[in-house]
C-alpha cells in the first residue's frame, strides 16, 4: 500500500513541479542567503531554465 502510494506521488504533475522549480528556487533562495559561490547559483539557476524548457515546450506530434 505504501509502495503504491509513492508511486502515485512521484509520477503526479504536482511531484514533477516541485521537483523541477520549486526545490531548485528553495534550493537558489538558501544559496544566496549563505553566500555560496557563484557556480552553486550559475547551477541552480541552469537547472530551473532546463526545467521551464522541458515542461513549456511544445510537443511535436507527427
């Protein structure tokens, strides 16, 4: 019951978002309030245009 409960979690739209821009933003706001280093935030900021790219793009349907 539990294994197929995590599962429903993890393949929903809402797992999908908080994965792709709501983690990385948590992740980018602690990053800047510890004064990480540029590349953690050049990271960061690379992974949420990735993932605006990945879910915003048009599909091709052929």
């Amino acid at each position: 019951m539990v294994g197929r409960m995590n599962t429903e979690f993890t393949s929903s739209k809402w797992f999908l978002l908080l994965v792709t821009i709501i983690l990385p933003l948590i992740l980018l706001a602690v990053a800047a309030a510890l004064d990480a280093g540029i590349c953690v935030i050049i990271v960061l900021l690379i992974w949420i245009g990735v993932a605006l790219l990945m879910l915003y793009m048009p599909k091709n349907e052929d």
